[in-house]
C-alpha cells in the first residue's frame, strides 16, 4: 500500500502560486515608477488660495496664490507640468512645488493664479489633462 503522505523535505510551492507571487513581485517594482512618472494624466483638479497664502509648502518654499504652481502627488518637486481644461480648451505651464490634492479622487492641487488662467474659479474643480514637459533629450523640465 502506498501512503499519501509526503515527506516535509519534499513540499514545493503549487505552479500556480509561483507565477501569482512572481505577477505581484513585477508589479510592485513597475507601479511607484510608472504612477510616478507616467508622461500624462486625466482627472479632475481643484484649487487652493487665500487660506494657505504664505505658509510652507511641501518643498519649503512659501504658497503664494498668485503663482502658477501646483500640488501633486507623486511629481518631482520643481518639474514643469502643462495643464490642460478639457472643457474650455485652455492651458497653462505651472510648477510642482507642494504634495496633495487630500480630498477625493483628484490628481491635483492648482494655485489660484492657474485655476484663474484655465478658467475654473467658479466651478472650483474642473476635468484636465496633465503633461510633464520634458527637454530634447526627454529629461523632465524644472522651474526655478
């Protein structure tokens, strides 16, 4: 009679779970860089003024309402990004320079001055597109 047992030393791990675990390994590598660095992006921004006017941002650097900055989540801090309202069909260039947005599922945070350019201060949130201006060499443009 044979037994059905197997030997402690003779245990392997099921095929299927070896891919599973070598599936959730590529993705846990490739997702911080591609979310972080992903060229574009659609969503919905807000914006942010007068209450926040000349307190420290993330970077350090003090808010300022009339500046065309922006708050991001995971861009690089100083990294030129063009913003586009898909509403209205107006953009403007502004510069990551705090982390957020921290309500809901917006991508990002746009200082007065560029909510103002891009023709949302009423409705207060709008739908846009968010690219990362890049040189000729495709490196990633920063402000000063």
């Amino acid at each position: 009679m044979k037994s059905r047992t197997k030997h402690a030393g003779s245990r392997r791990t099921p095929r299927w779970r070896r891919g599973s675990l070598l599936a959730l390994g590529v993705m846990a590598l490739a997702l911080p860089f591609s979310s972080s660095w992903a060229s574009v992006q659609e969503g919905t921004v807000s914006w942010y003024g007068g209450q926040f006017q000349n307190r420290a941002t993330a970077s350090g650097e003090r808010f300022d309402l009339n500046a065309l900055t922006m708050a991001h989540p995971t861009l690089p801090f100083g990294t030129k990004v063009l913003v586009t309202n898909l509403r209205n069909g107006r953009s403007v260039v502004v510069r990551v320079n705090d982390r957020g947005p921290f309500v809901g599922h917006r991508i990002a945070d746009l200082s007065q001055a560029a909510a103002s350019f891009l023709g949302m201060m009423r409705r207060g949130v709008a739908k846009v597109r968010i690219e990362v201006l890049r040189d000729e060499r495709g490196q990633q443009l920063a402000g000063n």
